[in-house]
C-alpha cells in the first residue's frame, strides 16, 4: 500500500568501484576495529532509543541527495 517514488541517482561516481581494500597489516599491528556489527551500529540504536521522545519526525525528509541540481543549474557549481 506504500507509494512509490522515483527519483533520478544522486551519485556522481563510477557505477562500479575498482578499490580493492586490505587491512591485514595494521590488523598485524594490533589494530582491532569496532565494526558496526559489533558495536557501534548497536551504540547509535541505543542511543536513538533513549532519546526518541525528542525527535521531531516532520523535520526527517524521507528522501536522500547529495548534491543539489537546482543550485547547479543556477550558478554552474556543484553544491554539496
């Protein structure tokens, strides 16, 4: 029953992504990484919690850009 809307990709980058990432040497350093799996996700959801009865939900625009095509169009920049 949800209505759909769509709305042109805001990303400006490459559809795919050659970065091939590896953190085996600083993990070989004694670097341990919180993940969000392991804990920060759970952090900022406990966090949310605790404070959800001061959240102003008419000022949470369901919608996500990040750039604005308008101001673009208008001044030849791009505005983040």
């Amino acid at each position: 029953g949800a209505e759909i809307q769509y709305t042109a990709n805001p990303r400006l980058e490459a559809c795919a992504n050659t970065l091939e990432m590896d953190n085996a040497g600083l993990r070989h350093l004694g670097w341990n990484p919180i993940t969000l799996d392991e804990g920060l996700l759970t952090e900022v959801h406990t966090i949310a919690r605790h404070y959800r009865d001061r959240c102003d939900l008419g000022k949470i625009p369901c919608t996500s850009t990040w750039w604005n095509a308008d101001a673009d169009e208008l001044t030849g920049t791009r505005v983040a």
